[in-house]
C-alpha cells in the first residue's frame, strides 16, 4: 500500500475492544494480530501493528475449511504466527466476522467469494451515465443487506448525466430507506458527505460494475492517486478491471475502504434475508396475507398479488421479487448439496488416516 499509509496502524484499520476479547486466548499462544489487507494468489497482506506482513494460512487452516468462504479475505482480522521457521508468517485463525459481503462465484458450481468482511457499510457504486440499471441495483442491495453491513447507494459520474435528478428518483423508487448520495469524482460534488461513512475508525466496501469509476472515487476521497485508472470504451462505457485484487485502503482521518474488482455478473447465493430487506414493501404486505407461507404467485387471499392489481405494488417490482427469491432459494440446495459432499469427502480422509495409524501402530 502506497504512500505514508503504507503501515498503518490496527486503531486506523478498525481495531477495537471487540476484537481484543475475541484475540486475548491467541495472544496467550504468542500470536499476533492482524487485518487482512489484500488477498492475491493464495497468500494475504496483513497489517500488524508493527507494519504490513505477507501471510499464508497454514495447511490445517486450509484443510479444515469446508470452502472458500472460511479462508481469509479482505477485512478479515488475523491470529498470525510470526516466530516460524516457515518461507512466510502463518496465519492459525480467523476471528469471528461480524458481516461478510459474498456472492455465488459464475465460474464455479455453488461456490461462494467473499469480497469483504468485517465491513459497516457498503457503497454500490452506480454510474448514472446512461439510465440506471435498477435491476442489477435490486440484486446489489440484496447481497448487502444480507452481508450484514449498511447498504448506499452513489450515484456516480452525475456530470456526465443528462437528466441526474431523473435517475436519482427513478434509484429512489426501489431503493426503500437507503441513503442515496449523487457525487462526481471529477468535480468532487457529492465526495466530501460519503467520508462521514467511516467516522470512528468504520469500514466501508465499495462494489460496482467495471468502469463505474470506483477507483476515481477512492483517489478523491483518500486524497492522492493510490489506486490506477483506466480509460473507459467510449463504444460501450466500459472499463477494464483496474482492480484486480480486494484491498484495504486506509482514509487521512480513519477509517477504511475495501475496494473490489469491478463485477460484470452480480449472482445470488443464499440471500432470503437480504432480499426481503430490499423489497420492504412486499415484506410488509406479505403479511397480510391469508397464508403465512404465501408464495405471492396464485394463492388465495394474497395481500401482495392484490397490492400489484390495483396498481399499489409496480408490477415489474414484484416479477424482480420472484426472479431473485426463485434464484436464492435454487442457489441454497446447491450450496446445501456442495457442503454435504464436502463434509464427506473430508470424514473419509479422516478415517483413512485414523485407519492408517490404527495399521502403523501394529494393529493389522
């Protein structure tokens, strides 16, 4: 990490009482602790309170983890074991997250990334250059009411928009309670509100599609060029992914954002709870519904269906609704599936080994 931010110390990078408590039996073993900075080909930067350490996890860490998900990741604070004999420090233990901003992977049956962790709030990045893409904002505000963190919505490049106010109204009609903040990087209108996000040392993730200017924002908000930028297609308004790793970037006055690599595909995985918390209209009146476990599609006495024919409830909301339930609700017995074979897979090999042993000891 660039600049005089290159060793920042645990207070700016959120450390707390919580985290003390939680780390008080791995410092009786002598371990220290840590924040995942940056993840990148199986190792972590980490930032201890003496400076930033490169860190792998130890083979039982990675052995015992049923998937990814339980690996670190960016935010991630760390038990690292410093006095190794090992190539790199070794990291024994993740502590307990307080949120986790995931998605399903595209490219890997059931499996899940976690793209930041330990997070408060979470900026989706919209730019706002063409009309807003609603749909994929609905998805967005579900995977992160579902992380467990804030969700904000910012409106990016609002000087290149040629009707701002329009696509900020039509954002307002579908995200129900969640700040919406019209900002230029350029300019900076809108950049100096989005600080206040991280007052008292708080974490805030940033996600967004390539080319949603994600990177612009961080250089404006830190202060200084610490992340690259790259030229947008004008033919089609994208960009490249810039960035290509999740990171920790710690602000002037505490704090810090975790950027991530622009998304081109916003898949759900298990995210019933975050759904209903994006659709809070529909939660409403779902319960009115005659059924406690009204599907809202033909059933009788449905508050929800109701609502859509009299023109209460927009039609296109609810059919979003159904399509992101219908998806969650089919990612889950995926990942259900995923982690059964896993767990068995891993009981054979240990009762292969327990087997193995029971034979070298002499009891064939």
């Amino acid at each position: 990490m660039p600049g005089s931010h290159s060793e920042p110390t645990l207070e700016f990078l959120g450390f707390s009482d919580r985290w003390r408590a939680l780390f008080m039996p791995y410092a009786e073993q002598g371990l220290v602790l840590a924040r995942v900075i940056r993840t990148d080909r199986g190792s972590v930067l980490a930032a201890t309170g003496e400076g930033v350490i490169r860190a792998e996890s130890t083979r039982r860490l990675v052995k015992e983890a049923l998937s990814a998900e339980e690996l670190p990741a960016a935010g991630d604070w760390v038990a690292v074991r410093l006095d190794t004999d090992l190539e790199l420090p070794q990291i024994e233990a993740i502590l307990p997250r307080t949120s986790a901003f995931t998605r399903a992977d595209p490219g890997k049956d059931a499996a899940t990334q976690v793209l930041a962790s330990n997070i408060d709030t979470v900026f989706i990045i919209h730019p706002i250059v063409e009309e807003p893409n609603v749909r994929r904002l609905e998805r967005e505000l579900a995977l992160a009411w579902e992380s467990g963190a804030v969700p904000v919505v910012v409106l990016a490049k609002a000087d290149l928009s040629e009707d701002p106010e329009g696509a900020q109204k039509a954002v307002e009609a579908i995200a129900l309670g969640v700040d919406i903040h019209m900002t230029s990087a350029l300019t900076g209108e809108g950049v100096e509100a989005l600080l206040a996000y991280a007052d008292g040392h708080r974490t805030v993730a940033l996600i967004g599609p390539s080319g949603a200017g994600k990177s612009t924002l961080i250089n404006r908000l830190v202060g200084s060029d610490v992340q690259a930028t790259r030229e947008v297609r004008l033919s089609d308004g994208k960009g490249r992914h810039t960035t290509v790793a999740r990171e920790l970037v710690p602000l002037p006055n505490g704090g810090v954002l975790v950027d991530t690599p622009g998304l081109r595909a916003v898949a759900l995985n298990d995210a019933e709870a975050g759904i209903a918390a994006a659709f809070p209209e529909i939660e409403a009146l779902s319960f009115k519904c005659r059924f406690r476990d009204c599907m809202h599609e033909t059933e009788p006495g449905c508050a929800v269906l109701a609502a859509a024919e009299s023109g209460e409830l927009a039609t296109d909301r609810l059919e979003s609704y159904r399509a992101l339930l219908k998806e969650a609700r089919f990612a889950a017995t995926r990942t259900d599936a995923r982690l059964k074979a896993e767990e068995e897979r891993r009981w054979v090999v240990i009762r292969k080994s327990a087997r193995q042993l029971y034979e070298d000891r002499g009891h064939k």
